[in-house]
C-alpha cells in the first residue's frame, strides 16, 4: 500500500527513479516498452472491452451494496453509466490533447523549457498505459495527469514542480494525494519507466537525409519542412493508438515520409521515397499481418499511415461544436458513476483493512497465549517461599518473563514482514 506520509513517498519513488541512473543503454528490442507495452489491434480491443466488463460488475457489485446499507444514491444503469470503449477512447484523447499539452505550455510559460517534448511524451505514455488496467470511473483522469507529468518530470530529468502543478491544476488535491497516486501509477507500470521517444529517431531520420541531400536552398527548405511539420504531426499522434501499435521508429519514418508527400513528394529537392527505398531495401521482404507488423518496410509504414489518417479525421471531429458536447455528456455520467465506484471502493477497503486488523490482535493474542503456556510448563518449582511474599512474587517473574517472550515474537514477526 502506499505510504500515508508525503515523506515516505517521496523517498519510495526517488528511490525508483534513481535505479534508472544505472540502467545500461539498450536497444529498443530488448527493452520493456518494446517487450511489454506493444500490441496489435485485436489485442488492444480485447484488453478495452475486459477492462469495460470488469468496470460494470464493479459498478453493480457498488450499486448492490450501497442498497444493502440503504444509502440513497442517485445512479444510472450500467450499461449507461460505463462509458462504452467508443466513448472512452474520446475521453482519453480529450485529456491527452487538451490536457497534458496545455499543462506543459503553462508551465513553459513561468519557466522555460520546463516541460519539453520529452517529458511530454514520457507522460502521455504513462497516462496511456495506466487507463490500458485501470478505469477512469476509479481515478480522475485529471489527477492521474498530474501524477504523470510529475513522474515524467524526475525521470527525464526536469523541472516540474509539484506546486506548481497542485496550484494550476488541483488546488483542492492534497500532495499526499498526489504522492500517493504516483505510487499507484508505478505499480500499475509494474515500475517499468524506460520509454523510446519517436522524436529522437526523427531527428536522426533527418540528419541521415541532411547528409544524403544536395547542397542546395530548396533541400534546406525541404528538410526544415520535414523537422517542422514531423514535430507537430508527432505531437498530433501521442493523442491516439499509434504508439501501442507501432515501435517509435516505425511511427517517425512514417510521419518522414507522409510530411513529404503533403510539400511535394517525388518532386521535392530531396526525394524522400527514394531514400527510404534505398536506405532500408535490405529490410524489404516477408508477410505483413493484419496490424501492419512485419513484412517489407513499405507495408509497415503503410499500416502506420493508416493511422496517421484515422487520428487527424477524430482531431478534426474533436474541434467541432457537436463533438464537445458529447464530450461533455459522457464526463458528466463518468464522474457521477466515479464517485458511486470510488465510494464502493474506499467503504470496503475500510473494511479489508478493519478484518486486517482484528486478524493480526487475534493472532497476537493466541501468540501470547501459548507463550505463557509454555512458561508456566517450563517453569522450576520455587523455593520456600517469604511470607505474604512469595505467590505473588512467582506469579510476577512468570509474567514477566511471558511479556519479554511475547515481545521478542511481536519483533520477530515484525522483521519478517519487513
């Protein structure tokens, strides 16, 4: 469970965090995020419309209950008070777009660069595969961007204040809370904080076609087009699927070469379809599956471009009127159903933790039990005793030495438990 001091959790995540410090650099293949945090089309489905159904009996086991107790809640029926996994996919690319990237532009306003593209994509990566296990009806999505950001900020190394955060954001969120949320991410992380960035493999992309291009204006144009539209279009893609489908490599040749297309294609000053062909011709060949995995580079990048397509037409129906306010619908009935689930949780984790308790005072007490058994068992026969003295005396050293034996268990107990 997470720690109940905002000290103790600050020194569990440090802690956490530090260990990447000494992590060796890898290769994307070997990493989690590649191991891990990659799927196809029909798993991500699959895992969705889980996370939906385990979500629905969640909320009718919470319904049952508050009935039980007869609480008076005001509550919809399931199916309705769920958001379909049409309507959370909105959601979360609400909070992703509208969210994180607006979060990060305010706190570039007080400071600088205090919150770059990287630390970005490092929590909208966070966020994303938080809200893969976990409901938005049992964490605000709001406070678990909070916590991303936060934890985005130590492991990439910059400045992210959590005041400013609270103060901006959450003014009514204790930083206990906050803490403790962070805990939770990493757990639901399963602490695996290492992410490969498309930015990074763009840049690269891009010096290998500065280096193969003419020296002329128009290709310096050109690839400052590329480097321009590439960011933004990346930008655009961290609010979608495409980066649980498809490795950042994959996803920043893909976004290379559909910028090229738009300024001009094959007759551009640096032919980008032709340096794709001849810079991977080696990794041409082989069967693509239903996902776009596999295959030639071509039909890879084929797959991601479809994609590309889908997420820019959800953008484009995002920004109109009709869009936001069933937007503003569905959140509406989320954080209704939130708070019937949240309350359903805490009410019985409340009582998981009072069975707990009476568990372990009943085992204490057998404990001290047996231990004054087995002194009144080994114990010697007394000597004579002094007069109006001795019973009693006898009767004390036995308890004394049974609380000394009980104590030494209490601690023993303790240190295997730590």
């Amino acid at each position: 469970r997470p720690p109940g001091t905002r000290e103790g959790a600050k020194k569990a995540v440090t802690a956490t965090v530090a260990l990447l410090v000494l992590i060796p650099m890898q290769s994307f293949e070997a990493s989690t995020h590649a191991r891990c945090w990659l799927y196809s089309i029909a798993r991500l489905a699959e895992m969705r419309e889980g996370l939906r159904q385990a979500t629905v009996e969640k909320y009718i086991a919470a319904q049952e209950y508050h009935a039980a107790q007869g609480a008076q809640r005001a509550t919809l029926a399931p199916k309705e008070a769920v958001p379909s996994v049409e309507e959370e996919k909105l959601l979360r690319t609400h909070y992703e777009w509208q969210g994180v990237f607006n979060v990060c532009k305010q706190l570039n306003e007080l400071e600088e660069t205090s919150c770059t593209h990287r630390a970005a994509f490092t929590a909208l990566m966070y966020f994303k595969r938080f809200f893969l296990k976990v409901s938005s009806l049992e964490e605000d999505p709001t406070h678990v961007m909070l916590a991303a950001l936060f934890l985005a900020g130590k492991v990439e190394e910059e400045k992210i204040e959590m005041d400013d955060l609270l103060r901006l954001y959450a003014p009514k969120l204790k930083p206990e809370s906050l803490l403790a949320l962070e805990l939770r991410l990493l757990e639901v992380l399963q602490f695996q904080l290492v992410i490969f960035s498309p930015y990074r493999s763009l840049f690269g992309f891009l010096q290998d076609l500065h280096d193969s291009a003419p020296r002329t204006e128009g290709a310096t144009l050109q690839l400052q087009q590329l480097q321009e539209g590439g960011v933004q279009l990346i930008g655009r893609l961290l609010c979608s699927d495409v980066l649980l489908l498809h490795s950042p490599q994959q996803v920043a040749l893909a976004v290379v070469r559909h910028v090229a297309r738009q300024h001009g294609g094959g007759k551009a000053a640096v032919d980008v379809e032709a340096w794709i062909k001849a810079r991977f011709a080696s990794q041409e060949g082989g069967h693509a599956d239903a996902d776009g995995g596999g295959g030639g580079v071509l039909q890879q990048l084929a797959a991601v471009e479809e994609q590309i397509v889908a997420t820019t037409a959800l953008h484009a129906r995002l920004d109109g009127d009709e869009a936001q306010g069933r937007l503003k619908a569905i959140e509406q009935r989320r954080r209704l159903s939130s708070r019937i689930v949240r309350a359903y949780m805490g009410e019985k984790e409340q009582e998981r933790r009072a069975a707990e308790q009476k568990e372990l005072a009943a085992q204490k007490h057998v404990r001290r039990a047996a231990q004054e058994r087995r002194v009144e068992a080994s114990g010697t026969a007394p000597s004579a005793p002094v007069a109006g003295a001795g019973a009693d005396t006898v009767t004390l050293s036995k308890r004394k030495r049974a609380d000394e034996m009980s104590r030494a268990d209490d601690k023993a107990v303790v240190v295997v438990v730590e």
